[in-house]
C-alpha cells in the first residue's frame, strides 16, 4: 500500500511545494494525486482547507501531512524541529491561516483536468 497526499494543482502554492518534491517523493513511495483533475473520485475530507494525506494506512491532516510526508523523504531533524512546543504552536497557526484565509483567495491555475 502506497502512501497518499492529495494536494491541489490548481492552487499556484500546492502545485510548486508539489513540483519540487515529486521526484523524492515518489522515490519513497509516495503516490501524488491532484484533486482538481476531472477523474478525482471524491473521499471524506475538506480539501479546500486541508492538505489531507494517508501514510502507514492512517489519514492525516493539515499540518500533520506535511510532517508524514517530510518525515518519509528523509527531512527527520526539520519534522522534529516542528514539533518543538513553541514551534509546533507557530507551525500550525500559519498552516491554518494559509489554508482557510490566503489561499482560497488566491486566483486558481489553469489545469487540463485529464487522466
């Protein structure tokens, strides 16, 4: 079983983190899978203000996502770091205002939606 991060690749911010990442990513054995394509098949969640992932058969959210993910490619000291207390509280703060106040307004990518 593959691990999974759904991200947007609409969103301008998603798709770059994405782009950057991708190959490592996958290497690691991580599978991508872009929400905005015309043949997502909707699962529970609230994509349009969580990063939403599933690693060792278990969902993750928001922040906790980037954690897995990073963890599974390698960046252990930076996960760790981000679960300092202090910075644990910062790390999730700005998550959370990214997510639900910028970058629903931020204006979209044009994506080919296709398979």
């Amino acid at each position: 079983m593959k691990d999974k991060v759904y991200y947007d690749e609409s969103c301008y911010v998603c798709s770059l983190e994405i782009k950057m990442i991708r190959k490592r990513g996958e290497s690691c054995g991580i599978k991508f899978i872009d929400i905005s394509r015309s043949d997502f098949g909707f699962i529970d969640g609230n994509f349009d203000i969580e990063m939403i992932g599933e690693f060792n058969g278990q969902e993750t959210f928001g922040i906790d996502t980037f954690r897995e993910m990073y963890n599974k490619m390698g960046f252990t000291k930076i996960v760790k770091f981000s679960k300092l207390p202090i910075i644990r509280n910062i790390f999730e703060y700005s998550y959370r205002v990214f997510a639900s106040y910028i970058r629903p307004r931020l204006p979209k990518r044009k994506t080919n939606g296709k398979v």
